[in-house]
C-alpha cells in the first residue's frame, strides 16, 4: 500500500462571477480518487519550489492565465485520503486573490480538468461532489463565517 504525505498550494479567486472552481476528469496520481471532484486551482509544491513560484505554475497550467499579483496565504487545511491502494496525508495551503475581469484572458484548462464553473453561494457549492473537508472550508468562508469573504471587485 502506498503512503505519502503531499503539501498543496491552493488558490481560493474571487472575481465578480464568484469563487472559481475547477473539475478534474483524472484520478489524482492514479490512486483512485478525484475522478468529477471539484476543486480549487493549484497542486503540489515540488522540491525547492517557493509557495508563489508553485501557484504561479499551477495556475498557468490549470487555466492558461499569468498572474503577476501577490498572493495572500490564508489557511490550510490537513486531511486523509484512502483507498485501497494508497493512504495519503494532505497538507494544503490555501491563499486568496481577488481579480478583475480585465486582467485576464479566456480560461484554457489543462487536460487534467474538463470544466469549470464560478460559484457565488453555498447551496450551489452543496451541490458539487468535493473532498469533504475543502467543501466544508469553502462552507464557511461563502457563508462569512471566516475571514475569505470576498470583497468588492471592480472590473
């Protein structure tokens, strides 16, 4: 069985449409998992990788956007993914970035996701099928309980 333990940068974009989120069509790391989850943009931190060099990768790869903007760490959350194969302790660090309509480009997703979509309320974050402890995160901060409600972007 395999066990590792794997540290994730992951970017929680606010913009007028609502929280982004992504869905992968892919197993993560081929261990039986993730196949239509939704999830935030972002992935691991590879070896010597500083955390905004890391989110300024996977947000170019995941939806073809370069952002040059600082990112402001916020949380993380630390969970347990099992199956029959594998035991994988996550640790994933989570930052914000509000961003305007005019600093970006049409979205172009990698081949790791097939959709995406912006939310702006937790019934329809409820709806999506999401590791429980993001969705529970995310929960929280749509409803203003925690310190990530977005504020007001300007086009």
């Amino acid at each position: 069985m395999k066990r590792s333990i794997e540290i994730l940068v992951t970017i929680i974009i606010w913009r007028k449409e609502g929280l982004l989120l992504l869905r992968r069509r892919r197993n993560f790391q081929g261990i039986g998992t993730g196949t239509g989850l939704w999830e935030l943009p972002g992935g691991k931190l590879k070896w010597g990788e500083s955390r905004d060099a890391a989110l300024r990768r996977e947000i170019h790869e995941e939806t073809g956007w370069q952002l040059t903007r600082k990112f402001r760490w916020r949380n993380y959350i630390f969970y347990r993914l099992k199956t029959e194969n594998a035991v994988i302790w996550r640790l994933q660090l989570l930052y914000n970035v509000r961003l305007g309509n005019k600093q970006l480009g049409k979205m172009q997703l990698s081949e790791e996701h097939d959709d995406f979509k912006y939310i702006q309320t937790a019934t329809e974050l409820n709806q999506l099928p999401m590791i429980p402890e993001v969705k529970t995160y995310l929960l929280i901060a749509l409803t203003g309980q925690v310190w990530i409600t977005p504020e007001t972007i300007s086009s």
